[in-house]
C-alpha cells in the first residue's frame, strides 16, 4: 500500500502563507498525471475537493488554495489565510489500489 | 445541485449485519463511479469500496474484503454497501462519493455521512 504522511498539525497567522506537505511511500506519479488530491474537512462536516491531479484547483475553490508537486513530494499552499480556513486537510493518492488517504494535517491560527 | 444522502446508520452488534443506502440526486447517476468511505471517530478518512458506473469493476479495501459488498441500483439512483459481520473497528462515519471518472480520478462530491455504531 501507498502510505501518505502528513504533519499533525500547523499554526499559522491571519494573512500569512501556509504550506501543507504530504509524501508518499512511493511515487504517484505517471507519464501523464501526478495522481495526488487535496481535501479539506471542517469540523462536523463532510470533506470537500480542494485540489485535484496536484495543481488543478476543484470547482468555486478559491484561487488562494494552490498546489504542486510530482513523484512523491506534494503541497498544498494557502495564500493568504483566512479565518475560513480553519480546518484539517488530507491528501490523497489514486494512482494504485488501494486508494489511500494521508492522516491529515489540522491548520490552526497563531 | 449534487446531492448525496446515506441512510442506514446504526447501532448494531459485533458480528451482525447492517446494509446502508445512499441516494443520489441532481446528476445522472448510471454514468458515474461511485465510492464508500469512512471515518472513525476522531480519526482520519479511510476508502472502503468503489464501484464503476455499470457495475463492471468493483474494489475494495483488504479490511473489508469478503464481509462487506458494495452495490448499485441505477434505476433507483441509489448505491449500497451491505455489511456482515461487524466488528468494533468498523464503527465509523460513512460517506458516499462521486468520482468524475475512473478509479485514478478524486472523490469529487461527498455525502453528509450515516454513522456506524458496532458495540455489544
């Protein structure tokens, strides 16, 4: 299996940058595609689609969520922070079975 | 709109059986992939199965492998997952999802979730 490893837990300021990491035991990656997906989870609520193939944002997701990165290395920026974004963000690869998510990493506000 | 609905949910005892439902709305389901997935409480997502549109490729997790059986029904708009002997660490949120392609493409709408209780 394909193990992704996030941080726990990151703590940034209002209006600052954050930048989320997830690495994989292997790569995810094809000719083609980065297979790795961003989700984010507020608490008491369902995830949402954030960032899909690495760097493609999902749909009505603010320009301010961006990601990037290819083989086994992986990011999720949010520039600038907002209050809004409080929440815990999962990646997620596709590219074997089984599908296989991150542990997730819980953004907190300085 | 998209809309995913679980029912199902429970609490039921080690060992016994539960079948959970998820209907869909606002798409046309007989042309989607759709998926289960679930979370313990306080915990991080874990996939569970994931069947294609037509019902020709069906996956699953090795925790549920032969105990659970994902389905679909498209006449009904509406996707199952039947579970049999239960344990204590099948308790968890479980979530229907939409994938926009095959099993390479992300979990791109997520239902509210029915929760799964196994306790004696």
């Amino acid at each position: 299996d394909i193990v992704l490893t996030q941080s726990p837990a990151l703590a940034v300021s209002l209006g600052q940058r954050a930048t989320i990491s997830c690495r994989a035991s292997q790569s995810v990656s094809t000719s083609s595609y980065n297979l790795m997906h961003w989700y984010q989870q507020k608490p008491g609520e369902q995830p949402k689609l954030l960032i899909y193939d690495a760097s493609n944002l999902a749909s009505g997701i603010p320009v301010r969520f961006s990601g990037s990165g290819s083989g086994t290395d992986f990011t999720l920026t949010i520039n600038p922070v907002q209050a809004d974004d409080i929440a815990t963000y999962y990646c997620q690869q596709s590219r074997e079975l089984p599908l296989t998510f991150g542990s997730g990493t819980k953004l907190e506000i300085k | 709109e998209v809309q995913l609905v679980e029912s199902g949910g429970g609490l039921v005892q080690p060992g016994r059986s539960l079948k959970l439902s998820c209907l869909a709305s606002g798409f046309t389901f007989s042309n989607y992939g759709m998926n289960w997935i679930r979370q313990a409480p306080g915990k991080g997502l874990e996939w569970v199965a994931s069947i294609s549109s037509s019902s020709s490729y069906i996956y699953y997790a090795d925790t549920v492998k032969g105990r659970f059986t994902i389905s679909r029904d498209n006449a009904k708009n509406t996707l199952y997952l039947q579970m049999t002997s239960l344990r204590s660490e099948d308790t968890a949120l479980y979530y229907c999802a939409r994938r926009d392609g095959g099993v390479t493409t992300p979990f791109a709408y997520w239902g509210q979730g029915t929760l799964v209780t196994v306790s004696s």
